[in-house]
C-alpha cells in the first residue's frame, strides 16, 4: 500500500494538472473574440503653443474622449488599460509618440466613457519640429486577462495639425 505522502503527492500534481489545463483553455478562448470597438478624440482648444527655454516646443490640448469597449470584456478579462498618444514624424524619427492621457478601465460598466480633458501628460517636443507638424491621436488599449497573454490594439485618428506660429 502506499504511503500517506505519495497519495497527497499524487493529488496535489493531479490538482496542479488540471488548474493548467484549465488556464490553458481559458486564454484560449479568448482567441474566439472579435471585438468591435469605436472611439472618438476631439481636439476642443489648444490652450498654448509655446518654444520653452531650452528650445523644445511644448503644446496643450483641450480633449474630448470618447469610447466604447465594452466588447473587449470577456469573462477571462480583468481589466483594460487605456491611452491617447500623438502621433508624428521628424526629421530625427520615423514616429514619435507622446502620450497625452491614460486610464484603467475595472468592469464592462465602465467601458463605455466619454471625457472631457486636458492632456494629463505634457505634450513637449525634443526640439522646434511641432509648428504646423500634421500629427495622428491614436488611441491605444492593453487588454490584461485573468489567465494567459496580454492583448493590445489601437484606433488611429488622423488629420489634426498644430498651428505655424506659437501662442
């Protein structure tokens, strides 16, 4: 007969067994998801344009955020970071994305919002290349699951340009 210690081994590795298993195709359930999501950014005002001391152009925007991923929760999600990045190009870069504003999304009934915002990070440039820069708002989100891999994707909104001169 076997041992106290061998039983307790046995269904301690078959309990182990069957949670990996179990996690395994609960990330692969995500893979049948096909979200459908739809957002909006708006740039209400740009409140100044201004050449710091140190020569960097720096810009703020007045935002409207709009958004809803509500089809992004699935029963294997926790939560949904979220952000609203500029996109442009200089000379020096082939993109440079500066993040504008950020925030977690908990459950599905937070997933549907609409923000009206300051850009909660500075929007500055490493250098004078932003006046009359065309530039993208994207908006960018990380879904983090209970179990398996992180999944992201993004929105891009295109046609917005800074002004020629500063103010």
């Amino acid at each position: 007969m076997h041992s106290f210690g061998y039983r307790a081994n046995a269904v301690l590795t078959f309990g182990v067994t069957m949670l990996a298993v179990m996690c395994t195709l609960a990330s692969l359930s995500d893979n049948f998801n096909t979200p459908t999501t739809s957002a909006e950014v708006k740039i209400l005002n740009i409140n100044w344009f201004q050449k710091q001391a140190n020569g960097n152009d720096e810009v703020s925007l007045t935002l409207n955020v709009s958004a809803d991923l509500s089809s992004l929760f699935t029963w294997n999600t926790k939560q949904v970071f979220v952000f609203v990045a500029a996109e442009y190009e200089t000379p020096q870069n082939a993109l440079n994305q500066v993040s504008l504003w950020d925030g977690i999304i908990p459950s599905k009934e937070h997933a549907r919002f609409w923000i009206h915002t300051t850009n909660k990070y500075r929007f500055v440039d490493q250098g004078s290349n932003l006046k009359g820069k065309d530039f993208n708002l994207t908006l960018h989100w990380h879904i983090m699951p209970k179990t398996g891999k992180m999944f992201a994707d993004k929105i891009v909104m295109t046609g917005y340009r800074l002004p020629e001169e500063y103010r």
